[in-house]
C-alpha cells in the first residue's frame, strides 16, 4: 500500500491499498472539501482476525492475514503478514509485514512500520504521524547497497490506510455520502474521495450479507499541492458489511493491468466466532 499496487499490505487494504484524479476538484481548492476529522460517537471495536484472498483476473495470487487488538495503553494495533502464491509466486516473490497502531479514542494514526521481502530488494518503511502532519523514512537493500530517503508531508489529519478505515467505520455512511480524506500510506500523499453508492446483498466465501457499496476515487498530491492523476489506478468499488463492524467483504479495482481484488475469507472475533 508510497505504492499503491496490487500487493497483499495491510488494508487496510487493503486494503483501501487497491484504491484518477477527481476532476470536479479544481487544483489549489481541494484542500477546503476534506471531511472534518472528528468521526463522532462509534461503538466498540472487537478484537478481530481476518483473512483474504487476492486475486488478477480470476486468478487467486495472493493472501493476508490481519489481526487488529486493542493494547493496555489505549490505542488499536493492526499486524498484518502476506504475500504472493502459486504461479504468481514463482513470477513474482512477493511478503510484506505491517504494523499499524492508532489512537483508540480519537483514531488518529500514531505509527505504520512495514518490510517488504521481493526476490532482489527489501523494503523497510516507517511512517509516524501527528495532527499537523506525517513523516516518513524509507530504507531499500540490494544486497550490501543501502539507500535511505526520508521525507515529510505537512496537512492536518493526514490518515494511515489502517485509521483511514477507523474512520470511515466511524462514520454514518447514508446513501450518497461523499467522504474525502488524505492518506499518506508510505512516501505520498493522497487525495481520497469516498462516495456511498448505496445497499446490496452480497455474496462470498463467509456467507451472504447486508452491505455498504462505496465507490473510491485517488489523486495523489503533488509537491505543490497540485493534484495528479495515479498513473496505474483507474478506480475501485468496496463493499463492507451494514452492521457495527463494517468490515471489508470485498473491493474490486481497475488497475494498468487489469481487474484486481480482495474478498474476505474468513473472520474470528476474540470474544466469540462470526
């Protein structure tokens, strides 16, 4: 999930890491549409574990498994580990480990951590977060090479992928609702408009559910505040589940190559199953 292709992070994710510019947004103007942080009163958040799947065009290419907590010391942890299988693998050998934490009250993200093991590099990136802004750190090993690229992005309330979730699992999401927050994943920062398109029953591998179908849009934020079109994401639609959890059933993205997707597998609650 700063790339935002198809790779098994923590979506947190996914997760929204699937999510084109919004065109009706004039440049230099975007900033006064962001929704206003404060998410309002939610319900509690249960101790969860999850699995998905992700594939290509039918084909099944990769799996991610997350576990969100909340700590003795107040805030949610999200730990997530995946990676590339079968024929995907041996093309393209891909695992990445993520730790997310966020403030449990106010859902504000704190720090995101992650590595990212490929064939020929390594990918270690640290993200911390405070209410004015985000910086970022990023390390890629090549062997004995090492290079180091660190930088900054100054905004209010800029999220996490993983409290970019909280947040909008926060949120009452009546149909037509238009949602636009900043997401700074890894090393840019993006533009993310989020339009609840309305209710459908779906169907998937936990079963048949009442869900909230959202449709995403991405502009990544220049250096001057401009906003640009992504180059490999045309657009994406998730469906997360009508009820307190709002948990993410499925997204489907039309990505450079393709038609991309995550579909939940299986959840467990820690204080009793699904």
């Amino acid at each position: 999930m700063a790339r935002l292709d198809f790779h098994p992070r923590a979506f947190f994710a996914g997760c929204l890491s699937l999510l084109v510019a919004v065109p009706s947004l004039c440049e230099g103007s975007w900033e006064s549409t962001v929704s206003p942080f404060p998410p309002g009163p939610f319900s509690e958040l249960r101790p969860t574990r999850v699995h998905y799947n992700f594939g290509w065009n039918g084909l099944t290419a990769a799996t991610a498994e997350l576990h969100l907590t909340r700590t003795a010391n107040g805030r949610f942890r999200l730990e997530s580990t995946g990676g590339t299988i079968g024929l995907t693998r041996a093309l393209w050998k891909l695992d990445a480990k993520n730790t997310s934490v966020s403030d449990a009250q106010t859902l504000r993200p704190i720090q995101s951590r992650e590595i990212e093991s490929r064939r020929s590099k390594t990918l270690e990136t640290e993200v911390n977060y405070t209410p004015d802004g985000v910086t970022s750190r990023r390390e890629e090993r090549r062997g004995p090479s090492l290079k180091t690229k660190t930088q900054s992005f100054e905004f209010p309330n800029v999220l996490s992928l993983n409290s970019a979730m909280l947040y909008l699992r926060a949120r009452p999401l009546p149909d037509g609702a238009v949602e636009r927050i900043v997401v700074y994943p890894a090393t840019s920062a993006y533009l993310c408009t989020i339009t609840v398109l309305g209710r459908e029953r779906i169907t998937g591998p936990t079963g048949t559910a009442d869900a909230i179908k959202l449709d995403f849009q991405l502009s990544k934020i220049g250096k001057q505040r401009e906003l640009l079109p992504h180059k490999k994401f045309k657009r994406a639609t998730a469906w997360v589940s009508d009820d307190a959890d709002r948990l993410i059933l499925r997204i489907e993205a039309q990505i450079f190559i393709g038609t991309v997707y995550a579909e939940l597998q299986s959840v467990k609650f820690e204080n009793g199953k699904r």
